[in-house]
C-alpha cells in the first residue's frame, strides 16, 4: 500500500516533467510558455483528486491512452510558430508547419489534462488507504523521488523513449493485472514512436534540448545543428569563419591594437569562435558553455579541432555565474550567439541567457577586461529595437558607442565596445539609435526580448482561457463553488505559494546559474522544505498561528528588503547560505500555516479545490513579473498571505471547521 502510493506519486511528478520536457522540444512555440503544460498537468492532478472515491475508475482504465494520443499527435503533426508578435521575440522557425496552433494547443492542454488526472486519481485512491499524515509523508517522498529520478536522467542524457519505457513500467505496475492488456497497447505505441524518434539520424538529447545535427550535402562543408526543431547553429571550416561577411572575425577587425592573448567567450557551442580566437594567436581562451552536448558535438566534428588545443580551458556553466565567479581579465569577451530556445523552468518566464543581457551583466564583462580590451555580441536580433536596447546599454557602461557591422541583413549586427574609444576602430560606423530606445534589461527585470514593460496579449488570452476552462472543470466534477467559498483563504494560500516557488527558482538562476541542475536542487529543495515542515507539525500538539505569521512575514520582509546584489557579491558558501534561508525559510513557515489549517479543515475536498484554483490563478499571476519585475512579487505574495490570514479568522469560524492536533488526508502535494 504504502510503496503503492510511492510509486504512484512518483509516476505522477515524472510524467508531468517528461511532458513538459518532451512537448517542448517538439513544438517550439512550449519552449517559450512550458507553464502551458504546468498549469494543465496542475489541473488534471486536482480534478484526479477531487473525484470522489468510487467515481470516476473509467480515467484509470484508461489511463496511457491520452498519452499515447498526446505523443503520436506531437510527432506526426508539429507546430513550428512563425514570429508574429510586435511585443515579445521568440527565436523560432522560419516556416509553420503541421495543424494550426490554435487547434494543436488546445489538445495538448486537454490531453495533458486528461492524463494527468488518470495519474492523480490512481494516487488519490492510494492515498485514501492511510491515515492522513503519513500519507502526505509518502506523496511528498514520492513526489521527491519523481524529481530527482528525471534530473537522474537528465544528467545521463537519455533519451525520450528511456523517459518512455520508465513511465510506461510504472504505470503498468500501477494498472495492475486487471488492466493489463488496455494499457499495454497505448503504452507499446508510445513507446514505438518514442522509439523511432530516438533512432532517426543525428538525434541526441541534452539536458536542454533535442538536438539534430546534419551532415554536410553536396556543395557545402558546414555540419547544421539544430535544437528543439529550430536551426541553431552551424559548423565551418576556418576558411568560410574568416570571410568579410562574417561576424566571427569582426571583433579582431575592430580591435587591431588588441593583443588577444587572453580570450574568454561565452556561448562556445560547437567552437567556431574558439577557433577564431586560436587564429588569432591566443594564448589562453576560456570556453564557457551552458550545454555539454553542445560542446562534445563540436569537439568531435569541428574540422579545426578546437578543443583539443592545449590553450583552451572548457567550462560547462552558465555564462553569468562564470563572469561572476572568475576573477581572470581578458582582452577580449565575445558574447557568442547566446540565444537559447528554452525557458529555465516550467513556471517562469526567464530564458537560459536572459542574465547575459541585463545592465549588471555587461558591467561584468565590463570589470574582467584588461586595459585595452574590448567586448563583442552578434546575433540575428530579429528586430531593430533589440539592437538598439543593447547598443544603448553598452554606451551607458562603457561611456562611448560601441562599434556596429550589419552582416546578412539589417537585423543581424555585430556589436564592438572597447573599453575606451580608442581601443576599437570602427570597420563600418559607431551605434547610433534607429528610433526609440527601450530601456535596458535588468537582474530584476531580465526581459530583454520584451520591448516595454507590458503583458504580450498572446499570454493574456491563453491565460485567460486556461483559467476559464478551470473553473469549468472543477465544476463539471462536482465540486460546487459556492462550497469552496468557504475556503478562500486557500485559495489565497495557493496563489501565494506558487509565486514564492516562481521567486526562488529565480533568485536560485541568478546566484548560481539557469543550468538544469540548479533548477532541479531547487525543486527538490522546496519539496524537502515541505517534508520538514510537515514532520515539524506531526510532533507538535498544538501550533500558534500568530506566531507562525509573524514569522512568515518577517522572513518575507527579509527577502524583500535584501538586496539581489548584494547576496550575488558574496563568496560562494556564504552566498549559498544566504540564498537558501532567503528562499525557505518562507515555504516552511507557509507549509506550517498551510498543514495547520488542512488539519482544521470539515471539508478536505472542498478546501482542496479551492487551493487549486489559488494555484492556478498563481501561476498566472506570476506573468505580473513582466510589468513589476521579480522582486516586487515578494509584495504581491505578501499581500496574498495577508489576504489568506485574515480570512482565515472568519472561515473558520463560519465554516465549522474546528482545531485537530493532525491533519486531516491531503489530497496530493498541494500548494502551501
């Protein structure tokens, strides 16, 4: 029973992760809103629980068909987004192909939903086998084992169909004998097309991306290397990287009294740049790469062998945390094609390089440059107000215009700033500004490819749609709201927890790196925040809520009124401390209030649908960030746990809910 319900929820977080890993991958327009499947997962998981004990046994029955379903649907019919907004940039495809996504997306969000509510029921019905707390004792256990079983696989870069096999074993387990044969065959067709994916040619998993890698055709030399579907970057002989319209030598061209002895560049992929600044006469050059398939796919293949030579020291690291931990200076910074096509988790809206672009960032760059040195960015931009904001930001910093060459079209520039005027020569002409000038990205707001400060209405709609559809879900499973109304403190409870958990994985990619497995410890992190509270509670007779508030606001307080900046200067341990009473000391003392108050609680199942509705609609207020910044969310969870303290006064008094010194069955992990 008890290894049952272990395994059970464990099935459930591994799968939710695989999904939002996997549909990301495959459809590019969820690498830039993986909450989509967070929030549709989150959904199923509640409406799983929320079915009353002998209903609802057709969704087990059931249960690999939709995921079946879901994965051939990916696979046969991918959407590729074609760049339409005036408001975001979204590095995707350069054609649309497949279903329109406006039919695609609404699928994946009912199938995700669907799947994931077999799952929860499955654990629901486990749950109900065992006294309450320890059952919450073992979904917590069991929902840590899920993570760290897929950062485990993450780590050992498998790829989707071992992800595939893993679930499709569990779930079999789960099903038991009786259903061993309907969830054989969906499980078995998964898996083949799994299969048949993981076998095309050139298919490799990182732990970031799905990469492709085509080998040269008739009349080219170039390997192409494509991540997550979209073409990313391109391998070249020395040859072609030398070429006038090329960006990789514009930096030595703009910089000719420059020594170039030391180089460090950030974003060294497959080592084109890496094999410039060896040509170039380097004596030491720092490679600095975030993804470790990356550069393995450039170590083997890369005709100049780059990183084979001596003189190169390979880091696989976030490119800020390595500016912001090393104390060497160069002569020259090359910021190399940063731009990811991944968001750092499924609840954020921050890019693995969106800390490259901030102001903090290149005053970084700025320090670790040696008298004479200089800085250089390129990319495609996509749009010239992106060029501007950078060129913008560079002559703030460096106190001059940087250099700019446009190279295959007016929105792919390179940009050059030494650190004083004189130590760059312009081949072509200094950055002047083409229009209005947007303000510059900053740690607190690191939206680069955010033209204003503003919500894009492509988020509004879906989020508005996913709220709707929740609302109508809850109540088509029989759950009336008028009931939950009761509970709206945990509601508010929810909507809190989700942004604080949004907060710390930020805070977290700031001080040490957007790498996967900073995100994964901080997961795993919150969870064993969780689990320590709730053993804290078990062994206390009775808790002070007031005492418990306090506490939590004072914590609250703490991390507002402290500084990013000033933990991001601290040395490594001391900051490693800071960052991790800053981010849980918060989450133990709302679990406290939240078991507390679970425990009171003459209505589990109505109190459970109104946490998931807080922890839904905190998942949507976390998009606030893109007007407010991060920081200032602290303010909006503050304000929701003042919220959620004060009802908490009144229903418990109007709802007959009275004092238990154990909680009563928490419906699965839910959001303190």
């Amino acid at each position: 029973m008890r290894a049952r319900l272990l395994l059970a929820s464990a099935t459930m977080l591994f799968v939710e992760l695989a999904l939002i890993r996997w549909t990301g991958a495959n459809i590019v327009h969820l690498s830039y809103f993986s909450n989509f499947i967070l929030l549709g997962s989150f959904l199923g998981i509640g409406l799983g629980f929320l079915m009353p004990a002998g209903r609802g046994q057709w969704i087990t029955r059931w249960a690999p068909v939709p995921l079946a379903v879901l994965v051939v649907l990916v696979r046969e019919f991918p959407v590729q987004v074609r760049q339409t907004s005036g408001e975001v940039i979204y590095f995707t495809a350069v054609k649309t192909t497949g279903l329109p996504q406006w039919v695609t997306l609404p699928v994946l969000f009912g199938l995700t939903a669907l799947i994931m509510m077999a799952i929860g029921k499955m654990t629901a019905d486990q749950f109900r086998k065992l006294p309450s707390l320890e059952a919450y004792r073992y979904d917590l256990l069991g929902s840590l084992t899920g993570s760290v079983s897929f950062g485990l696989l993450s780590w050992l870069r498998a790829p989707s169909v071992v992800w595939g096999v893993l679930a499709a074993v569990a779930l079999l387990t789960l099903g038991g004998r009786r259903n061993a044969i309907r969830y054989t065959v969906p499980l078995a067709l998964m898996v083949a097309v799994l299969a048949l994916e993981t076998a095309a040619s050139g298919i490799s998993w990182s732990p970031y991306y799905k990469i492709e890698v085509t080998r040269p055709t008739s009349g080219s030399r170039d390997y192409k290397i494509s991540a997550n579907g979209v073409p990313h970057q391109s391998i070249a002989p020395l040859k072609v990287l030398g070429r006038p319209d090329s960006p990789y030598e514009q930096p030595y061209r703009e910089t000719p009294r420059n020594s170039h002895r030391r180089v460090l560049v950030i974003g060294a992929g497959n080592g084109n740049d890496v094999a410039m600044a060896l040509a170039h006469g380097a004596q030491r050059v720092d490679a600095v790469e975030i993804d470790p398939r990356l550069q393995e796919i450039g170590a083997s293949l890369h005709p100049a062998r780059p990183y084979a030579n001596p003189r190169v020291h390979v880091h696989i690291n976030d490119g800020r945390a390595f500016l912001e931990r090393t104390k060497t200076r160069y002569d020259l910074v090359v910021l190399a094609l940063p731009d990811s096509l991944t968001l750092v988790s499924g609840a954020s809206n921050l890019r693995l390089e969106s800390y490259l672009f901030t102001r903090q960032a290149f005053e970084a760059a700025h320090r670790h440059l040696a008298p004479g040195g200089a800085f250089a960015m390129y990319n495609y931009y996509r749009q010239n107000w992106l060029i501007d904001r950078f060129g913008s930001t560079l002559t703030s910093v460096f106190g001059h215009a940087p250099c700019i060459t446009h190279y295959g079209g007016k929105k792919a520039a390179i940009l050059v700033a030494g650190v004083t005027s004189s130590d760059q020569s312009c081949t072509a002409s200094a950055w002047r500004p083409s229009g209005p000038v947007p303000s510059a990205a900053s740690d607190d707001h690191p939206f680069p490819y955010l033209l204003h400060r503003t919500i894009p209405t492509l988020y509004i709609g879906v989020l508005g749609a996913i709220l709707l559809v929740t609302l109508v879900s809850v109540r088509l499973t029989g759950v009336r709201l008028r009931r939950t109304a009761r509970y709206v403190d945990m509601f508010l409870l929810g909507a809190a927890f989700m942004l604080l958990e949004t907060k710390n994985v930020i805070g977290f990619a700031l001080y040490f790196g957007t790498t996967w497995l900073v995100n994964a410890m901080v997961f795993a992190g919150v969870l064993v925040a969780v689990l320590c509270a709730v053993e804290v509670r078990r062994r206390l007779r009775r808790v002070n809520q007031l005492v418990l508030q306090l506490m939590l606001f004072a914590s609250l307080a703490i991390a507002w009124l402290i500084p990013s900046h000033l933990v991001l200067g601290l040395p490594f341990a001391p900051r490693l401390a800071a960052a991790i009473a800053l981010a849980f000391a918060p989450i133990f003392c709302a679990n406290l209030i939240f078991s507390d108050r679970l425990a009171a609680t003459s209505d589990p199942t109505a109190a459970f649908g109104a946490n998931l509705l807080g922890s839904l609609f905190g998942g949507t207020l976390e998009y606030l960030a893109l007007l407010t910044g991060y920081q200032a969310l602290l303010l909006v969870v503050a304000v929701l746990y003042a919220g959620a303290c004060v009802a908490m006064r009144f229903t418990r008094r109007g709802s007959g809910d009275v004092t238990s010194h154990e909680p009563l069955t928490v419906q699965t992990a839910p959001r303190p």
